[in-house]
C-alpha cells in the first residue's frame, strides 16, 4: 500500500489504494483489514528473514576469524615450546666449546680429512646381495 503526500496548503487525500485504479482509500473499501494485515505480515517475515540471514553471515565470518587467530596463536605457542630446548642446546654449547673443538664435531674430525675415505665407506666395484664385498 503507497501514500500520495500532498503539497502545502493541498488538501489531504486518502492513502492509494494499489487495488484499485487510481482511486482512494475509503470507508467503501474493498480491501478488508485482516488482508491488509497479512500483507504487511508477510513484508514483516521477509525482511527479518534478510536481517536474520545477514547477521548470521556476519556472525559466521567473525568466529571464522576469532577461530583463525586463536589457531595460530596456539601454533606459535606449540612452536616456541618446541623449539626452547634446541635454543637452549645451542645456547648451551656455544659457551662451553672453542673454535677447534666446535670444527672437531662439525668436521668428524680436521676439516682437511673431510673429504678422505673413512672405514665403512663404498670404495667402488661390485656388492653382493647379502652385504659382503665381492672378492675379485
């Protein structure tokens, strides 16, 4: 149902009738209260339809992102916590060990003697099945 305003100093009409042709709201009308009614009923249920669809969209999107940040903040805890005691390890070991020691362990011995053949190494040529070098 649409109004027609009037102009200053027009006088006031009715409210139009969408049923009828251009005519006005009147006591004759044919249009019964309770239609009216559900007219406006049904308008009601529709736009708290929309109201209640855009704030549970709304909602949905916030805890979304309240879960996302609560999940990485975890993740960072449980990374921090597993990573302390290997900082404490390295922190630990580079005060107690010098130069020439910390090059030892790193080396497996003198850096020169690196790339030299160790015992248990695979010097080349044929291997059996069960392990054992094939004796030529």
């Amino acid at each position: 149902m649409t109004t027609n305003e009037s102009a200053p100093g027009e006088e006031t009409r009715g409210a139009e009738d969408e049923r009828l042709s251009g005519g006005y709201v009147t006591s004759e009308s044919t249009r019964h209260p309770y239609i009216v009614a559900v007219e406006m009923l049904a308008d009601s249920a529709d736009r708290e339809r929309a109201i209640f669809e855009t704030a549970w969209s709304a909602g949905y999107a916030a805890g979304f992102d309240a879960g996302t940040e609560i999940g990485y903040d975890c993740a960072e805890a449980q990374m921090a916590e597993a990573w302390a005691p290997v900082a404490e390890s390295v922190r630990r070991l580079g005060r107690t060990l010098n130069h020439a020691e910390l090059e030892l362990r790193r080396w497996d011995g003198r850096r020169e003697e690196f790339g030299k053949p160790r015992p248990g190494d695979y010097m080349g040529g044929p291997v059996s099945w069960d392990g054992r070098r094939a004796s030529a």
